[in-house]
C-alpha cells in the first residue's frame, strides 16, 4: 500500500470498518436462532450470497496484488458468514438444510472453481484476468446491492418501513459511500461502479424511512425459508387447525346439547310441579266432597231396629193313609 495516496488509505480504513459492522449487523439474529434453537422462517440465500461476493473479492483481491485492504475486510467475511451458515444449517429443519448445502455446493464452490478455471484459461495476462475478473465482480455485486428492491417495493405498497431496519439501511450506505471513495481513489472502476449502485438504492431507503416513519406498522410477517416448504408448512397448519377448529366446535356443540338437555329437564321439572300441586288441589275438593256425602248418607238414613215376628202355630193335620 506505500504506492498509494494517503485518500486510498484513509478510505479503505473506512470502508474495513464499515463493512466490519455491516457483517456483525445479523449477529442478533444468529444468537436468537442459537437460544431458540430454530431459523424461525429465516432464508440463508442472503448468506451465501454474501460469502459468494467475499470469496469473489479475495480472489479479485488476491489476482489484482497489492490490495491489502480488499482481502482483509474479505477474509473477516468469508468467515463470519461461514459461522452464520453452520448456525443455520446446524437448526433449520431438514428441507431447508439439503437446499442449503446444495446451493452451497453449486455456488460457492461449483460457481467459484467455475470462474477460477474460466479466468486462467481464457486469458493469459494478469492485465485480462483481472478486467474480467472485475467485470465478474461488478455484476455480482450489483445484483447484490440490487436486493433491497424487493424491500423497497414492500414499503411503498404497505407504506410502513417496519421491513427496513434504519440502522441497517444507514450502516449499509455508509459502507457503499466509503467504498465508492475508495475506488475513485484508487482509479479503480470495478470497486466504484457497484458502490455508485449500492450508494443510489441506499439514499432511496434512507427517503422511504424519512417519509413513512411516522406511519404505523403493519402486522408481523415472518419471511419464509424456502417458497416449496413454507406453502407444504401453511397448508399442513391449515389442516391441524381445521381439524382443530372442527374437533372443538363438536366439543361445544356436544356442550351445548348437554347444557340444552339439562336446561329442558329443569323446565319440564318446573312445569310439571305446579301441574301436581293443581292436580293435588282439585282432587283433594273431591275427596272432601265425596267424604261429606259419605257422611250425609250415613246421617240420613234410618236406623233399623230389629223386630220380632210372631209366627202362628200350625194346627196338625193328620193324614190318614
């Protein structure tokens, strides 16, 4: 680095740190993954993506020579979200982990010897290896910085900047202004042009925050791991609380059968009550009458002496034979 200017120096330095704490950004996430002991719908794209541009610039780094800085900060890297994809291999469920790994597989290291092989053998110059390994890296990069389209379509529709952390977006641009005076510097266009990108989509964020911070947020959404799992995942709970819903509405309406059954016997119980003591209260008149008559009969009809009938003697009547 004694060959470059003292701006080259300064700016690289602060880009080292800037991009230091953009790497260490999703630390909290991974510790909450660790302590819960699940991805809670995380996607890993975004890591293997960004270990795909830090192996990119360490090679372009390492192919360029004298850019100490470059690999320093892309060393740091490779390792960090080297961690960051054990921590999420080690708790993603087992769908998530084979699509992860073969993505790993394909790009990371198929896309990585791919390119090493097509640099060295399609040009022969250090001077051509490095234009097209920096065209290589310019695209990518791009396309990276290119992501937080899709954030920023997500605040415009629902106009809330729930899904776009400000510390994060501010952190980010920074690293993208630090970088981009690094590569004028330098003279360098492959390190400029991606900043120049990366700094457009970063004042665009930082607009969207100052005009829907105010607004409320809307409700929580998970982000899901892989498109395919979530949909199997949703429809399977759909189904559980389906079955739920359906068990417990049986429940309830065996319950209120229950309660209906019970209620209706207490009124059947009620109505008959006052329909015996009725049925008591007109039978006992009767009885008293049919007592009284009794009684009336009895008193009215006379008493019968006994009597004494004389019986005549009979004259014998002989009978001569």
């Amino acid at each position: 680095m004694a060959h470059h200017s003292p701006l080259v120096l300064v700016f690289g330095l602060l880009g080292n740190m800037a991009s230091f704490l953009c790497f260490l950004a999703p630390v909290p996430t991974f510790y909450r993954i660790y302590k819960k002991k699940t991805t809670e719908g995380f996607q890993s794209v975004p890591y293997i993506a960004a270990l795909f541009s830090a192996m990119l610039w360490l090679f372009y780094a390492y192919v360029k020579t004298g850019e100490t800085l470059l690999i320093t900060i892309n060393v740091f890297g490779c390792v960090i979200e080297t961690i960051y994809l054990a921590i999420y291999i080690t708790y993603c469920s087992k769908k998530a982990r084979v699509s992860t790994l073969r993505l790993i597989l394909l790009l990371n290291f198929g896309g990585f010897c791919v390119i090493a092989l097509l640099t060295h053998l399609l040009t022969k110059e250090a001077a051509s290896r490095v234009k097209l390994l920096g065209w290589i890296c310019v695209v990518f990069a791009t396309s990276v910085f290119a992501a937080p389209l899709s954030i920023i379509r997500v605040v415009i529709k629902t106009k809330s900047v729930e899904f776009l952390p400000f510390p994060l977006s501010l952190l980010l641009t920074v690293s993208a202004v630090t970088w981009l005076l690094y590569g004028l510097a330098l003279k360098d266009i492959y390190v400029t042009l991606p900043n120049v990108v990366g700094l457009s989509f970063g004042i665009v964020q930082m607009i969207l925050y100052a005009m829907y911070r105010k607004n409320k947020p809307v409700k929580d959404e998970k982000l899901p791991e892989h498109k395919g799992e979530v949909t199997n995942q949703n429809k399977e709970e759909v189904s559980n609380e389906n079955k739920n819903d359906v068990a417990e509405d049986q429940d309830k309406q065996l319950d209120m059968v229950i309660i209906e059954i019970g209620d209706q016997k207490k009124k059947d119980d009620e109505e008959e009550k006052p329909q015996e003591a009725e049925q008591k209260e007109q039978e006992q008149p009767q009885k008293n009458q049919l007592t009284h008559v009794n009684d009336v009969d009895d008193k009215a009809r006379p008493v019968v002496e006994p009597s004494i009938i004389e019986i005549p003697p009979q004259k014998m009547v002989a009978c001569e034979v």
